[in-house]
C-alpha cells in the first residue's frame, strides 16, 4: 500500500487482491481505524503480525471508546498461544469488557479455517485460508460484508467465552 492512497471505508469500493503480510496488516489498519459501529474479527490466532500491533489495538481502543454503542466482537479458533504469550487484543477485550468480546468457538466449529475482518458492516478483508496472507478487500461492499457478518453471527452464537480469556484479580 506504501504510495498508495488510503481507500475510504464507505466510498472506495474497488476490489483489492492481498497477496504479502505487510499490505495484510496495512489494509486492516487501514480498515480497523476508521470503524465508527462495529468491528467483527475471525481469525485463528488473532495473527500477531497483523493484529498484536500498537496501532491495530488503538484503533480498536478507539472505536470501543468512542460511543456506548459501539462494539467489537473477536473469534478466536485456537487461542492456546493468546493465553501463553499475550496479545494486545486480549488484554483490550480485558479492560474494556462492556464493548469487546471474544470467544472461542464451538467444538464443532473449531475446524473453520477462514480469517476476516468486517467493519462497520460495509468494508472487508476476507482471507479463504487462515493461515496464509492471500486475501480480498473492499472498503464499500454492504452485501459481501453483510454476508461474512451473518456468518460469524453464526459461528458466534454456537461459541463461548472462553474461561482462560478472563482477567484475574487478585
């Protein structure tokens, strides 16, 4: 994306062909930073070259305190390395537990292997495969980021908090 304009969630509705990390994590940045309602995020170890970034979690920080309404909602699919290692995402969704929730999903779910992001129900990185960086982008396509939304919705009602996310206070 380095020299490229920034595309404007909402208005640029090109189609964008994701083939590296680096134009992955610049275009979710991109997208996650101008949120205004929601972010939906599926992804199977919230990818810490992407997500587990100073930027990409104020971003998100951003949204959640930016309006009551607001709200952000993660799958996790394997979050064993989040509750070893960090993530800044996790410890976020700690803090600010009222707008940003994640879970883990159901059992018979666990095997999904798609990643994506949806913001604001209209702009979306979709990636086929979780684990490669190949994705599709679109800051302006409702019917597309509609349907990846009704999809986690999906997943997200089978799926659960998952005890080993939660903050201890001691």
């Amino acid at each position: 994306m380095a020299g490229l304009p920034t595309p404007v969630l909402g208005r640029d509705d090109d189609e964008f062909e994701i083939a590296d990390r680096e134009t992955l994590a610049a275009m979710s940045l991109a997208l996650a930073s101008q949120a205004r309602r929601s972010i939906d995020l599926i992804s199977r170890q919230l990818d810490p070259t992407i997500y587990d970034d100073e930027d990409f979690a104020g971003a998100v920080k951003n949204l959640a305190l930016s309006s009551p309404q607001a709200r952000v909602r993660i799958l996790v699919l394997d979050p064993g390395a989040l509750v070893t290692k960090g993530h800044r995402l996790l410890e976020l969704a700690q803090r600010l537990s009222s707008f940003i929730s994640i879970r883990r999903p159901a059992p018979e779910d666990r095997e999904f292997n798609e990643a994506w992001l949806v913001v604001d129900g209209t702009g979306y990185i979709h990636r086929r495969f979780s684990d490669r960086h190949e994705a599709q982008a679109n800051f302006n396509d409702k019917r597309h980021a509609q349907l990846l939304s009704n999809r986690l919705e999906d997943l997200w009602y089978r799926a659960s908090p998952d005890p080993n996310f939660r903050r201890l206070h001691l």
